[in-house]
C-alpha cells in the first residue's frame, strides 16, 4: 500500500482511507523497514577545497594533541581571559 501524506495529514488520510490510525503507522513502519537503506551518494571530489585553517584544525582533532590535557588548557584560557583587556598599558 503507497501512501504519500504529511505528518499533519496523517489523520485525515487515515479516516479518508478507512484505516485504523494505529493500523496506519504500522503499514508506514513496516514499508519503511522494508526498503533498503539508501546511503548518500559521495561525490569522488569535494565541490571546495578546504582552507589552510580548515585543514589545520582537522590534522590537530586527528592527532588529539589536548588530550588528557583539559585542566591544563582550561587554566590558560582563565588566564588569557582574566588578564586581558583592550586598555593600552
């Protein structure tokens, strides 16, 4: 059975069909089940390159380099913030 119908209309189309709403959502589960999973299609080449910094951040999230490391980087950046300040000294 093909149904096409939104979220919202969900009710009205069961009444219109004569079918029980809780019948409804088990015949829409199950098509949805029985379908196979379709995965995005990855293009072979990335539509942009990606900037310097871009690049940057994703070598350090690969090398995990503050791993462990968070008490230490936590303090430094309490200390930039509680020192710093746009007054000329």
């Amino acid at each position: 059975m093909e149904i096409q119908a939104t979220l919202r209309d969900l009710p009205n189309k069961a009444k219109s069909l004569h079918i029980p709403l809780d019948k409804l959502f088990r015949v829409i589960i199950e098509d949805i089940q029985a379908e196979p999973e379709q995965k995005p299609e990855e293009p072979n080449e990335p539509t942009e390159k990606k900037g310097r910094w871009a690049q940057v951040a994703e070598e350090l999230a690969a090398a995990n380099v503050l791993e462990g490391r968070s008490e230490e980087v936590n303090k430094l950046f309490r200390e930039f913030r509680d020192n710093f300040s746009f007054e000329r000294k």
